[in-house]
C-alpha cells in the first residue's frame, strides 16, 4: 500500500510530461487549442467595432449545434476506445462550444437578424427533425427516438445540416451585401487552421484506433464542414482581390 502511494506523484507526472512532450498528435491538439483564440478573438473585436459586413448570425448559431453534436460523437468515439488522442478530441470541441456560446451573448443584439436567416434556421433544422425522423429509411437505425439520436450516424448528419447549409448561407451573404468586410483575414486563416487540423485529427484517430461508427460519422461531419467553408472563403478572396 505504501509502495502504491510513493508511486502516486510519479504517474501523475508521466501523465502530466504524456501531454506535454514533442509528439505529432500533441502538436496537432496545442495547435487546435490554440487557434480557437486565434480565430475567435480578432473576429469578436471585429464585432464590437461595428464591422458586421457579410456575417450571418445564424451560422453562429447553428455552429453550437454542430459542435455541440461533434462533442457528442467525439465522446462516443472516446468511450469506444479510451485513448488519449480521443480525449483530446473531446476537449478541442468542448472549447470550441464555450467560446462560441460566451461570443454568441454578446454577438446577438451586434450582427443584423433577417429574413434570409429565419428561412435557413428553419430549413436547417427541418432537416435535423428529418435526419432523425427518417433515419431508419436511410441509415438502416432503429427504436425511440432517443435511441436514434444516440447513433452516431444521425448526430453526424445533424452536424453538417447544422454547419455546411450555415456556411453556404455566408457565401451568399457576402455576395448579397457585396463585401466580406466582417470577417478579418486572420479569423478566415484561422478557421482553416482550426478546421482542417480537425479532420486530420479524426483521420489519424481512424486510422490508427480502427473506424468505429462514431469516428465515421466525426469524418463526415467533419469533411462537410472544411469543404463548405472552403467554397465560402472563395467567395471571401473574391471580394477583397
């Protein structure tokens, strides 16, 4: 028993160096980290100064949801297997879902509310309920509600409704206001820094702890978003060129 509790200190230090030490997947997760603030703070001084040209609340909005859904998978994901580099998928969104929630706050009475924005909450939600609804056409998933709301594959799809018809809506929205002046270059890199080091994370968790359903369905969600935002910060550099 002693023996045990002299040696306590000495795991948790080994725990504590695991996460710290030179390793690609802690590279990837400090950097993910990271670029959350990176991303987010520009954006949000951005906001407080009035400077709302081409933004779209609703993406924000619906970008709980989808990050609130890749939480859930991310932590499905983990308890299939409780390695490391899924726990740290599961922090990557956890944060992910504090800031944006904290941001939304004080967003909410900043950035314009229209009509355009009413018609895509109600699509991209009418296609949520549908995701569920219909999943044991599609998907082959069975029983309650609850229980279809547990699979990962429905969650997945939740996520890219929630997050893909957004972003597409902001590549409108700056071609309909003619100008991108809202988002900062930095918060634009940022979100391709944050997003794409994500997928690769899920990719690399895939292939080295096996494809379970609920990595598959963090892959898909995953690959809707950096695609869709690809096509929305096109629509970006095309302004400002």
């Amino acid at each position: 028993m002693i023996t045990k509790l002299l040696s306590l200190p000495q795991v948790n230090k080994t725990k504590v160096l695991s996460w710290i030490e030179p390793s690609k997947e802690n590279l990837l997760f400090w950097f993910q980290i990271a670029m959350a603030w990176i991303t987010l703070v520009p954006l949000y001084l951005n906001i407080l100064k009035g400077k709302t040209e081409g933004l779209t609340l609703v993406v924000y909005i619906t970008m709980i949801t989808f990050f609130f859904m890749g939480l859930t998978l991310a932590h499905s994901s983990y308890k299939e297997k409780r390695v490391k580099k899924r726990l740290q998928l599961v922090i990557v969104y956890a944060q992910l879902v504090i800031l944006i929630g904290v941001s939304i706050v004080v967003w909410i009475n900043r950035i314009p509310w229209v009509l355009g924005d009413t018609i895509v909450s109600i699509a991209v939600y009418a296609l949520v309920i549908s995701s569920i609804g219909l999943s044991h056409l599609y998907m082959d998933v069975k029983g309650s509600v609850k229980e279809r709301l547990q699979d990962p594959m429905v969650r997945a799809f939740m996520a890219i409704w929630c997050k893909a018809v957004p972003q597409l809506w902001f590549a409108w929205t700056m071609i309909d206001q003619g100008g991108s002046g809202g988002m900062p270059l930095v918060s634009l890199i940022g979100v391709h820094f944050n997003g794409w080091p994500r997928f690769i994370h899920v990719v690399l968790s895939g292939k080295r702890d096996g494809w379970d359903r609920a990595t598959k369905g963090l892959f898909i969600g995953e690959f809707a978003n950096v695609s869709t935002f690809t096509i929305a910060s096109i629509v970006w550099v095309i302004f400002r060129i």
